[in-house]
C-alpha cells in the first residue's frame, strides 16, 4: 500500500541526524582530551639509567628499575636518573612518586639539564656565601665519627665507564661512582671550558642540586686555582677558604655537608674537569678520596682509549 512517503528522504535525515549527534560528541570527547592531566612528556617511566658504582645499566623502563629493587639485585639507593637529564637521584628517594608526580619531576629536572649551557652565559657563582668557621665546627664536632669505624665501599669505576656511549654519559657515570666510592651524598661535576676561562656545572646528584647546572665557578674560586695545579682538596674538621666555598655551593642547593672534597679530572696536564663532593654527617677520610681520585684516572684513561680527548700534537 503506497502510503506517499520518500523512505529515502527519511532514511537520509536519520543517519544526518546521527553523524550531526556523533560530531558533537566527539568534539566533547577531544576537548576532554586535551584538557587531561597526563604529564607533558611521553612517558615518564620510559627511559632511565641506574648505577650503583660498580654495576651501569640503560635505557630501561621505570618498572624495570623498580623490579630490580624489589627483587633484591640492587639496593633502593642505587642511583637513577632520566634520559633526559644531568643529575642523578636515589630511587628511594622518588620511588613514591605517582605517575604524575613523576611525569612532573621528569619534565623540571629536564628542563634544568636542557638549559646549562645558556645559563652558563649568564649565571656566576662569584657572589657565593662563604658560611663561617663557627658555624661548621660545632656541627663536626658533634658528629664526627670515629675514621677506622669507616669501612670503603666497592667499585668498579673501570666497568661502569665502559658501558659509557658517548663523553657526557662518562661524565655523569664518573660523578655518580666517585660518589659512591667517597660513601658521600652530594656530588658535583664542573667542565673545563677554555673560552670561558673557568669550570661550569655540567653534572649534579642529589636533591635540589639541579639549582647549580649551568652555574661558573668565579675565576678567582679557590678550588679551581688548587685544580689547575692538579692539587685534591680534602676538606678538614674545620674548613679552611677551599673547604667553605665547597659547603657554600652545596648549601646553595639546600644541602649542608659536614665533610667537603674536590678531585681534579686532568689529561696530559690540562684540566678536564672537577669533581666535588660532600658528606652530610662527618668528615671524608683520605682514603675515601684517593678512591675519587681513582676514578678521575680511568675517566682519563677512558677518554684516550674512546678517541673522546684529543691528543696533543
């Protein structure tokens, strides 16, 4: 029975009306999207490193490193840092971050590495407070401990640079074992820059010490003077000049280390690179720093062997 209805201009406005009804929920669905909370970077478990000083491993996935800890093959405070950056931090101490948190501290702590060289443009140390006698001996007094109680702690400096790809991945690898074998907890590495006519912070490791990347030590800085002439400072009970101005950059990155150290990294007599390091409970022994000073020295052996340094003529 005809009934003088067109079936297909009925059929034609449903299915109009269904794609207009589909555009608009889909238009909702993206501006969902693009205001969600995932952090800005892809993934932030993606790709991280982790040594110990005497083990290197990466690029890996966060879950990989957790698992590891979890299973007993490294210990929570072995050292882990992100592809993208140029500090090293414990796993204990961002193994409670959410993903977000973590995404977050992926994103701030890359921006920190990504930026040195232009801040090393602009950024100098010169005006670092000096922190006064007074207020370091009572506090090395009241805990100093006993030198022969200090057992050292294993490291393999030469098998951890060898898994080094390039100069900045042996960098950071030497500051994170010279770190280790020192048993200390902050470290600092400044890079030799001859057109600048003195070191800039190029590696750090250890809470709030990505405030210093980028930062130029002042000409005039002691440590750097002691450097040129292949000299180690070994902080004592109570610092001298060298000593403080040590304390005074970690202090500006809100560490407040008892024992301080510096070991030159230098090649065919020209200076390289510096490595500091503090201790936030007692005072280095020497043994622990002629360790550091091990570790320069594969560094340097390392640079030859890899065609990194370029030989003199």
């Amino acid at each position: 029975m005809e009934t003088g209805v067109d079936k297909g201009k009925i059929l034609a406005t449903i299915i109009d009306a269904c794609g207009s009804l589909y555009s608009r929920h889909r238009m909702k669905a993206d501006t969902v999207q693009a205001h969600s909370r995932l952090p800005s970077v892809p993934p932030p478990r993606d790709s991280w490193f982790l040594t110990n000083g005497v083990i290197a491993a990466g690029p890996t996935p966060f879950d990989n490193v957790a698992r590891s800890v979890a299973e007993g093959r490294v210990s929570r405070s072995v050292f882990v840092r992100h592809s993208s950056w140029s500090v090293w931090q414990r796993y204990e101490d961002i193994e409670e971050l959410d993903t977000f948190a973590l995404g977050r501290l992926v994103d701030r702590l890359g921006r920190a590495s990504a930026g040195i060289e232009d801040r090393s443009k602009e950024v100098s140390s010169d005006t670092t407070p000096l922190p006064a006698g007074e207020e370091l001996t009572s506090s090395v007094q009241s805990q100093r401990v006993t030198r022969s109680s200090i057992r050292p702690v294993s490291v393999d400096p030469v098998g951890v640079l060898g898994q080094a790809r390039d100069m900045d991945e042996a960098l950071l690898l030497t500051l994170s074992t010279a770190v280790a074998a020192a048993a200390a907890h902050v470290g600092l590495l400044h890079r030799y820059k001859e057109d600048l006519g003195t070191a800039v912070t190029e590696c750090a490791q250890g809470a709030g010490m990505e405030r210093l990347l980028g930062v130029r030590l002042p000409m005039t800085d002691p440590t750097l003077a002691a450097a040129q002439s292949g000299n180690t400072i070994l902080g004592e009970p109570i610092l001298g000049e060298a000593g403080r101005t040590i304390a005074a950059r970690f202090n500006l990155a809100g560490s407040a280390p008892i024992g301080v150290a510096m070991v030159p990294i230098r090649l065919f007599d020209k200076l390289l690179a510096t490595l500091e390091v503090g201790q936030i409970s007692r005072a280095f022994t020497a043994r622990e720093i002629s360790r550091v000073e091990d570790v320069a020295d594969v560094l340097a052996e390392r640079l030859v062997v890899n065609g990194w340094f370029e030989l003199p003529v």
